[in-house]
C-alpha cells in the first residue's frame, strides 16, 4: 500500500495574527486532499459523488495531533491512508507535512449516506476497490 499524496500551497488567508495557519485550517486542508483522492483515485469528483450518484460520507468522528506550525508560502504534502474500512464507515488517517518536516497527523471517521435520507448505506464498489487500496496493512503480531 501507499498512500496517495495531495500537495496544497498555504495562502495567506489561512494564517493568523500570529503569522501561522489557524488550527482548525488543518480539517480544510485535509478536506482538500480528500476531495482529491476521490477524483483522482475514485475516478469520480466529490461533488459529482454528491450531486449525481447522491452518495455522501460525512465526517462523524475527527481528531488531530498538531507537531509543528505552518506559514504563509509552505507547501504542504498530505498522505492519505485508510486505517479502517467497514460495510458504511472509513477511518482515513493523514499526515501533514511541510519543508520542516512533520506538521500534524489526523483521523478523520467518515460514514456513508444516501444523500436523499442521510441514511448510513454500503459503501459503493468502486469507492470500496479504491479505499481498499490504501489500506494500512495491520502491523505484524508479536509471539
């Protein structure tokens, strides 16, 4: 497995008084990358997920661990993994990081809804095939 890789510049809109990027920027960021996974590795944008197929994955669960700041001009680099894969939910986890190395990690839980009734719903195959494929392999058991 490896995992897919969004690069995104931070803007000078996303900084704050303090010259950093507002922590609560990262979750867009994320969002970015993970709108790009799906065009790129789904094959299918997110708002085309949306709009036509009527098949959403809202966020229900996130958590993120910040390691270092981010400024005005960084290029970031997002790896994008999946954790965990049931018949609704995912957990993708992603890592931030920048030219001073690593900047944060997050889990973000997403479930899969039918847009109509923001009901939970199986995951469609092609999402199922392309998430599967950035699957994090389980760390080997200690005997």
């Amino acid at each position: 497995m490896r995992p897919y890789e969004a690069s995104l510049p931070v803007r000078f809109a996303e900084i704050d008084r303090a010259g950093i990027v507002y922590y609560p920027r990262f979750f867009h960021f994320l969002h970015v990358a993970f709108e790009e996974f799906f065009a790129d590795r789904v094959g299918t944008p997110y708002p085309e997920m949306i709009d036509r197929r009527r098949v959403g994955f809202p966020t229900v669960h996130a958590e993120c661990d910040y390691s270092s700041p981010l400024r005005y001009g960084d290029l970031l680099r997002i790896r994008v993994s999946v954790e965990r894969m049931g018949r609704t939910s995912t957990v993708f986890r992603y890592r931030i990081r920048s030219r001073r190395g690593r900047a944060a990690e997050a889990r973000i839980t997403v479930v899969c809804v039918d847009m109509d009734t923001f009901r939970p719903r199986s995951i469609p195959r092609d999402c199922r095939a392309a998430f599967g494929r950035h699957l994090e392999k389980a760390p080997a058991r200690r005997r």
